[in-house]
C-alpha cells in the first residue's frame, strides 16, 4: 500500500514506533558515550512521542461522529485543540533549546566521541526523513476540494418594540475579490497534523546539526569548534518558532471563533445591505468550527411588502393573517440571496434571522401619494421609523 494512501492514525502509529526505538537508543547511547547533547536530544525525542500521541488522541475524538446535549458541535474542533497544545508544546521547546545554547556559549562543551555521536544522528536523521515523507502533505496549507453544503437553519424571530434604522450610504469597495476569499476559506490542511511535521522538521534538522557539529569535531580543530554547535541550535530554534507561531495563531483563532483570515467582516456586510429587501444588519457574526468550516449567523431587517398600508390595518383591530403571509414570502427569497451571497466567500453554514418590520404612520405620510417612497429624501430613509413584528 502506497505511503499516501495510509490513514493518519496509522502514519502516527509508525512514526511513533520509530521515534520511541530511537528515543531509547539514542539515551542508553548517550550515557555510555558520556554524551550530554544527545541525552538532551533523546528528551526532545520523548516530546515528539507525546506530541505524536495527542494528535493520535486528538483525531481518534474528530473521528467521533456522534452528538450529545453536551457536545452539540460533535468533537469536530479536537485536532484544533490537538494542534494548539502541540505547538505550544514545540514553542516551550524551542525556548529550551535557546536557553541550552546560551548556556553552550557561556560553558563551551567538547564532543568525547564525535564519530559515535555522527553514527546516531544519521540514524536519527534517517528516521525523521521517513516521517517527513510520511507528514510532507500537511507541512503547507492545501486546498480542500470539499465544498459540500451543511443544511441552513432559517429562524424567525418577531419580537415587539421601535427601534430606528440607519441605513446610509455604503460603498462597495472590496479589498479582496469573493472568489480568492472563497479558496482561503475552502482551504483545509490538518493543523494537527502540522504540528507534529513541524516537531518532526525541528527533529531532522537537529539531526543534521548534530552530524554538522560532530564533523567539525573530528576534522577540525580550534576554540571556535565547540560554538559551531549552539549556532546551529540557535537557528534550528528560529526556524521552529517561525513555523509554529502561526500554527499558534490560527488555532487561537478557530478556538476563540474569531472571524477567519481572509474575510473583511465590513465588506461583507456592505455586501448582505446590497441584497435586495435588506433594510439593516446586526447581530452579524462568522466563525470557523474547524479548519475550512466557516459558519456565519445574521438578523437582517426586512420590510414587510404590506407596510404601505399597514396602518389602515391597524385601525381594524390590527395585522392581518394575509399581511404576516405577504411578508414570509419575499423574506425566502431574500434568505437565499443573503445565503448564495455568504456560499461566494466560502460560508456553507449560515442562519439568517428575519426582523421583518412595518413603517410606523409618520413614515408612511412621506411616502408619495403613488405608493412610490423613491423621492424621499436621504436625511428623511436614514432616519425612518419602524415597528418589528
């Protein structure tokens, strides 16, 4: 079978396999070569171990399809969490290893068997190359070609009470086009399975700058040999933190549902304001419940098509039944505009709320006697009056 065509469960399974073997090699070789870089190496392997288990754990949860009353959402933001933990957890270690060669600089160590030390890191150094090629697809982000559509939930809410619609004047100028939006968000690479390429990246190129340190070792000489391998650590680290602080980042976002990266929230609502019927916009929400699912949540005032003579009705005793069916009607088709437009920047998931309202009297006297409100003014539409039912 085709390295590709493993699950990610028994990717992490050989991986981790391999790791624990070298874990144990690489300590027992340590302490009998009197080795301190490779017992501290050896350490950094057991964090790759636990990284590897939490992602193992992490998507064995994701996995889970079943919903609870509790966990209504399923456990579809486990690999997040998984990804977040794995690259604090790699950060913390990075911190580590700065702190390790300062120390280095300060209290330079000599290797007492270079050769042995090289034989190691090019075991090791194999070994991480297999899960390069095991992990290489998730160590940069790849379109999803999934653009299946998660059924809407189309609320009505009327509630009682004035409230003031302030429409004004609202430019359409887009910093990015709907489709380039829609590809970012369509995009889906596994941070969780990041995070453990990266502990894997950092591992191989720690190997190699043992290989570097224990060459230099054996073939050259000086006072300048024993700092060659602090450097190397020092931009192993700076590599590692500029792979995982935005792994970091983009998970912090999922989990504290901040809008995703790529979508203007003002431009998109400029946009919803444009939809035909859609008088206002709040309570406008976007978030992501996982890496590619975009879900997004909005009340949209809607005028009700019966409000031209609305308070002719309520002179008789109030809203009519036919006036309520006149205005659900149109509120559908403007659902699946506001909907259609959401699907343009990749959202699949949406809830429109509807407020449909009815211009209270003294809006309505400043419509023109023909029914035709299009010769009111700016001042007096962005000043309107309605009543939501």
């Amino acid at each position: 079978m085709p390295i590709f065509k493993l699950s990610r469960q028994v990717r992490l399974g050989v991986m981790c396999v391999g790791t624990t073997s070298y874990f144990l090699v690489e300590i027992i070789v340590g302490h009998l070569a009197g080795s301190i870089a490779l017992v501290a190496d050896s350490f950094h392997m057991l964090s790759d171990i636990i990284s590897m288990l939490v992602a193992w754990y992490a998507i064995t949860l994701a996995a889970r399809t079943a919903r609870n009353n509790q966990y209504t959402y399923g456990w579809q933001r486990a690999e997040i969490l998984g990804a977040l933990v794995n690259g604090v957890f790699l950060l913390a270690l990075c911190f580590t290893i700065v702190v390790e060669a300062l120390q280095r600089f300060f209290e330079p160590q000599t290797l007492e068997d270079p050769r042995l030390v090289l034989i190691v890191g090019g075991v090791g150094l194999a070994i991480n190359l297999v899960g390069l090629g095991l992990f290489h697809e998730h160590g940069h982000t790849h379109r999803n070609g999934d653009t299946k559509t998660t059924d809407s939930i189309i609320e009505a809410s009327l509630s009682p009470g004035e409230i003031s619609v302030s429409t004004g004047r609202l430019s359409s100028n887009l910093a990015r086009d709907s489709a380039a939006t829609a590809s970012n968000s369509n995009s889906s690479s596994h941070m969780n399975m990041r995070g453990v390429f990266l502990h894997v990246l950092g591992d191989a190129l720690g190997s190699i700058g043992v290989m570097v340190s224990a060459l230099v070792n054996m073939y050259c000489r000086g006072k300048w040999v024993q700092y060659v391998d602090p450097i190397a650590s020092l931009v192993i680290a700076v590599i590692l933190v500029a792979g995982t602080i935005p792994l970091v980042r983009n998970a912090s976002l999922i989990l504290l549902q901040g809008a995703p990266l790529g979508i203007e929230m003002e431009a998109l609502k400029t946009e919803i304001l444009k939809v035909n019927g859609v008088l206002a916009v709040h309570e406008f929400h976007v978030w992501q419940l996982a890496e590619g699912k975009s879900v997004a949540s909005v009340h949209a005032l809607i005028e009700s098509p019966g409000c031209r003579d609305c308070h002719d009705r309520k002179k008789e005793g109030g809203i009519s039944v036919d006036a309520a069916t006149d205005a659900e009607r149109p509120y559908m088709d403007i659902a699946l505009d506001i909907k259609m437009l959401l699907h343009k920047y990749g959202i699949h998931s949406t809830t429109v709320q509807p407020e449909i309202v009815s211009r209270t009297e003294e809006a309505c006297d400043n419509t023109s006697p023909d029914g035709n409100d299009s010769e009111t003014s700016a001042v007096q539409r962005d000043n309107m009056s309605f009543k939501v039912f």
